[in-house]
C-alpha cells in the first residue's frame, strides 16, 4: 500500500486543524478545529496500521480498534466542549474565546 497519498491527506487535514484552532476567535469553530485534528490522527492510524499489515503480515486490526478509541474520545470531547461553550454563552452572551479568561462570572 502506498502510504503517501493518505499521510499527505493527514498533514493537510491536521494543518487546517491547526490552523483553525490558532486563528478561530469563535468556540464552536475552535471544537470543529480540534475534530479536523483528531481526524487527521485516525486517517495516519489506519494508514500506518496498512502500511504495517502489508509488511508483516499481521491480521490484527490494531489500527482501526484504536481510530475507534480516538473516535470516542472526540465524542467525548464534544461533549464536554459544548458544554463549556453553552455555559460561556449562557453567563457572557458571546462565545468569543478571548471572552473566556476569567469563568468566575
């Protein structure tokens, strides 16, 4: 399997990511940022995990079972995210990050 194809499609993915969490001044775009990056690191699981099987044989799944945990854990943190974000717009009436310095209000 030719692994460049899907780990150049990974570095772009994530550079967007990153881009956009160091650009993005909104939080629900700032979230949808982190995701673009935790989707770039289950295309690379899979891709290695390929680049992998082919050489060595190995009929295990490894890759794929930990894009799936990867996947859980963006569940999660969209959870968790929209949650801070609903409780930020509930007490600031913006959701503007640089908004967010102090939660005490």
């Amino acid at each position: 399997m030719q692994a460049v194809f899907p780990l150049t499609f990974a570095a772009l993915l994530f550079s967007a990511g990153v881009y956009g969490v160091l650009s993005r001044r909104n939080a629900v775009l700032v979230l949808m940022s982190v995701e673009l990056m935790l989707a770039a690191v289950t295309v690379n699981l899979v891709a290695f995990h390929g680049l992998v099987a082919s050489e060595a044989g190995d009929p295990l799944l490894s890759g794929q079972v930990f894009a799936l945990f990867v996947m859980g854990i963006g569940a999660a943190e969209v959870g968790v995210g929209l949650a801070i974000v609903l409780l930020l717009y509930r007490n600031r009436a913006t959701v503007n990050v640089d908004d967010a310095d102090l939660m005490k209000y």
